[in-house]
C-alpha cells in the first residue's frame, strides 16, 4: 500500500469527521445521548474501515458517514417539534432520591446500585446522602443533585457521637440490606448497637432497610425498603 496514498487518505479522512460532528452539532462534545452515542461510533467505525483498505473507493466511506450525519440532523430537527419523539430518543431524566427518600424500585428499573449513586454524588462535592433532596438520573447518565437547603445537624443521641472514632467521609452502615460489617468496627460500634438504632426508627430487621449511613457527627439516614 503506497505510503503517500495513506497519508492523503487519512488527511481526508480527519477533516470528513470533523466536518461531520460539527454538522452534528456543539452538543456531541458534550454528554451524548444513547442515540448520538451510537451515531458517532458508528462514523468512527467506518472512518477505520475505509483506512484500513486503501484498495476500496472513498465513496464507500463518506456515502454512510454523509447517510448517519443526515439521519441525525433529521432526527434532531424531528425532535425539536415533537416531545414524544424526543423521548423517544433521548428518554426522560429519572428521580433517583425524591424530597429526601432514595426510589429503590426507579434505580432497579435503570439497572443503577448504590455504589453508583455514591459515587456520582461525590462527582457532584455532595458526601452525605442525608444533605440530599433531589438526584435526577438524566438521560445522559449524568446526576443531577439539589441539596436540601437546611441541612441535618442534630444526632441521633448526644452519646452516640461520643463513641464514634471514624473522621471523614460518611460510612454506609447498610447496603441493600446487608450490614457493612468493617464500617461498623471503623465507629466502634456492633450489629447490637445498630439493631437498637434502627428499632428507634421503625425498622425491626435489617432486612427492611435499603440504605443506612452515619457521618462522623453522628447523623445517621436511613431509608426503608417500600
């Protein structure tokens, strides 16, 4: 395969693309839609192909790259007059935690675990599920988080945070329902001691609650399973 032939290939190749996304639009570079996302792999994809086999026309490349750009400009101005269609396309944002209480059956639907929601809240400078009133799952996997505008300051009991050693980050005491049973040695604490906290709030196994955390003041959220 003649050197030179490649090198103008490529050249070519680079600015087609980059023409394209442009003519896709500023919001590509950004967080994608599972619809653009599948887009521009797709365009990537044939860029490769058509590099790869200097022998095929470059018809056999800029034809479906010029097809996958026209399909999307249609489809995004189909959707700049339609909502339904947009949603189609794009879904819909999902609330995660409504006025302070996490959805367990809207992260089930989404395939989304705790561990997920802790992290994109630390993504969002948010540490305590507890400051948290509303998290919206948008439809471009970002989190959205609004904190609540007072925050929780009191213990649960002024002897509580007394005896908790842990500094830092609020530990998940229980996932899913499952005890976190090295969190609760990090606190100094036993499953005896959280069964008893858990009773003064309702809860009479630790099978019924979803989630419970404790910072190292001593609150402590809880959310029940529903």
């Amino acid at each position: 395969m003649d050197i030179l032939t490649i090198f103008l290939r490529t050249v070519l190749i680079y600015f087609v693309v980059f023409l394209m996304l442009r003519i896709m639009g500023k919001r590509e570079i950004g967080k994608l839609s599972l619809f653009d996302l599948v887009i521009s792999i797709m365009i990537a994809e044939i860029a490769v192909f058509v590099l790869e086999d200097a022998a095929k026309p470059l018809t056999y490349g800029l034809v479906p790259m010029g097809t996958l750009v026209l399909i999307q400009v249609l489809i995004a101005y189909i959707t700049l007059k339609s909502r339904t269609v947009r949603v189609l396309f794009d879904g819909k944002p999902s609330v995660l935690i409504n006025k302070g209480m996490i959805d367990r059956e809207e992260m089930k639907k989404h395939r989304y675990n705790l561990d997920d929601l802790m992290l994109q809240l630390r993504q969002n400078k948010v540490m305590n599920v507890a400051d948290v009133e509303f998290a919206i799952l948008e439809p471009s996997g970002k989190l959205s988080v609004v904190e609540k505008e007072v925050k929780e300051t009191a213990s649960l009991d002024p002897t509580i945070k007394a005896t908790i050693r842990y500094e830092g980050l609020p530990l998940p005491l229980i996932m899913d329902g499952k005890v976190q049973d090295e969190n609760l040695e990090k606190i100094g604490q036993t499953r005896f001691w959280l069964k008893n906290q858990l009773q003064e709030k309702g809860a009479r196994d630790f099978k019924e609650v979803f989630y419970c955390s404790i910072d190292h003041r001593g609150r402590m959220f809880l959310d029940r399973k529903r």
